[in-house]
C-alpha cells in the first residue's frame, strides 16, 4: 500500500475503532480457535499473517487495541497455526465457498462505472487504460450495485444452499451463510465429512458445482429409462476459495476494508438486506466532499445522486463512499 493510500484511509480508521471497541462481544471466534492461523491487515498498510489465538477472549482483546481496517482466520486447523506455512502440520479444513456479484449478476456491469484517482472524472464502462481528461492512468473500476443485482446474488446463494442440502446430503445447521461485507456472501460448512475432503477431492466438488464437463443430452442419454432428471444450474463459486485448503476468510461481524460494512451472518437469506442488516456504523453526520456517487439506498432512504458536493452524510455512508474512492471524509480541524 502506498503512502498517499495509506494517508486517505486514515479519517475512517476511528470509525472502526469506534465499533470494535462498542461491539467486540457480538464478534463470533471460530471453533477450534487455538488451531487456527489468523492475520490482519493495518491501516499503515501492512499484512500481518500467522497469528494465534488461545481464547475468544484473547481474539476480542487484540480487535478493540489493533482496530484492523480487515481480519482473516484460516478455514484449516494445524497442529502450529503461527509456523511458517510449510511446517504447520495440516489436520483438516472447513468448506468454503464465495458468491460474489460480478460472477452473479449479468446486470452489474450497467450500474458500474469509472472513476480517475487524480481528477475524479468518470464515465461508464469500459475503463479507459488512463483518464481522457488529465491523462492518469490511476482509473478504477467501482462496482455500483442496486436491489436488483443483489436479488441475484442471494439466488444464487439460495441455489447453493439447497445443492449443499439435496445433492450433498448437508444439515442447514452445519452450513453457515453470511453477508460478506461488501457484495456477496460466504459459505463456512463445519461438517467433519468435508472437513476432511483434500484439494482434489474440492477440485471435484467445484466441478459439479460449477458444471464444469458437463453435457446435458450426455447426461439424459445414460440415464436410466423412467428417471426423474432434475434441472440443473451452474452457480458461480469462486472456484479458488473453495479448493484453497489453506485460506485465509474474513472473519465474521469484522468490518470490510471495501465498504464499512460488516460480515453478517445471515439465518433467512429471503428476507436479508445488507444495505440495513449489515450497517453497523453510527448515524452521526460527517462532513465529506462527494466526487461522484449515483443514487443509492441505505436503511431504507435513498441518497443522491451527488456530484461535486460538499455536504453531511451519515458515518456509515461516508466511510462507504471514502474507502471506495468516490469521496473524502473532512476531518476536525482541517
């Protein structure tokens, strides 16, 4: 991270502070804890990995003093979770899997746009390969998602869902669903069955998942005559995390580095929204200088469009707006 990035995340920073110290009891440790590898990432930029925790004490005390602007536990247990990796000890992992929008919804790519980092000039997609007004290269792609693009999202979750429980026989306790902070949603399966699954037992998984080799007039030509053939649907995993034994998962109710937002673990995703169920900043008016930000809905009232405004938005909208670029937190005494 460089140090200009590492100096525009700092106005949000007493905001996540503000919530791990308020907050740190409703932070759920995983199970097993002692065996997991936990890292962090710092607002100074920094990654730290191969951390351990003895309690879930322990792992609430080190959220309210480090107040990280991310936190990750590993899906796996090893004998040495703070080893280098080659020396942990591997001993199993969870199942996991990631939906994430831009593999979901078709409709994602119309709401998206450009902005340039120098000038803040933007535009819609496709991103230019630098800013046709300053000529900077530092142009980012935001993705901009609205009720519709998350209904698709959660349907394919949904459809995950009963994959787990129909083809693969899982207990709905056993899998535990969440909202991943930003635009999709995590899959944690604690279920010593998968659990114990290798790589390539995962690649398979994937495969069936993702419908990878598969070919339906094959499929009903050698099925047997008189079975039911039920449809199948190809649901957009991220394949990596799902085959990754030894990954790092942003922890649950920890706060997202992208949006402010939290991780939320979700018990009925039909009636689930993130844009209410997932703000845990305060209300509290902050001052920020808007650069560009479309129309959006949070807990339920609509803000904007704004363009070039300066102007009091409630915290938890703010710090969304900063951390994706589109504006900028005015701190006290400037």
């Amino acid at each position: 991270m460089s140090t200009s990035e590492t100096q525009r995340l700092q106005p949000v920073k007493r905001f996540f502070r503000w919530y791990y110290f308020n907050f740190s009891e409703r932070i759920s440790a995983p199970d097993e804890i002692e065996q997991r590898e936990f890292g962090y990432m710092n607002f100074e930029g920094g990654m730290v990995r191969h951390l351990s925790f003895k309690s879930p004490g322990e792992y609430r005390a080190f959220l309210v003093k480090s107040s990280p602007l991310a936190v990750y536990y590993s899906v796996a247990l090893y004998h040495d979770p703070t080893a280098p990796m080659e020396s942990k000890g591997w001993i199993k992992a969870d199942l996991a899997f990631d939906i994430d929008i831009k593999d979901a919804s078709p409709r994602i790519k119309e709401n998206s746009f450009w902005i340039c980092r120098s000038c803040h000039s933007y535009g819609p997609l496709p991103k230019p390969d630098k800013c046709p007004r300053c000529g900077s290269r530092d142009v980012d792609e935001v993705e901009w998602v609205c009720d519709e693009c998350m209904e698709e999202v959660k349907e394919a979750a949904t459809a995950l869902m009963r994959l787990l429980m129909e083809d693969f026989g899982l207990s709905r306790k056993n899998i535990k669903i969440y909202f991943s902070g930003n635009n999709g949603y995590h899959f944690h399966v604690i279920d010593e069955r998968m659990r114990k699954l290798g790589q390539p037992e995962r690649i398979e998984l994937v495969d069936y998942i993702l419908m990878n080799g598969y070919d339906e007039k094959i499929f009903q030509r050698n099925s047997p005559e008189g079975a039911v053939i039920k449809q199948r649907r190809k649901i957009p995993i991220d394949p990596n995390v799902t085959i990754d034994v030894r990954r790092i998962f942003r922890a649950p109710e920890s706060l997202h580095n992208e949006s402010g937002l939290s991780k939320r673990e979700v018990e009925r995703l039909e009636s689930f929204d993130p844009f209410t169920d997932a703000v845990v900043l305060p209300d509290e008016e902050v001052e920020i200088k808007v650069y560009y930000m479309p129309k959006v809905k949070f807990k339920e009232q609509t803000y904007g469009p704004f363009k070039e405004e300066r102007l009091k938005l409630p915290a938890f909208l703010a710090v969304y707006l900063h951390l994706k670029g589109l504006g900028e937190i005015i701190e006290l005494g400037r």
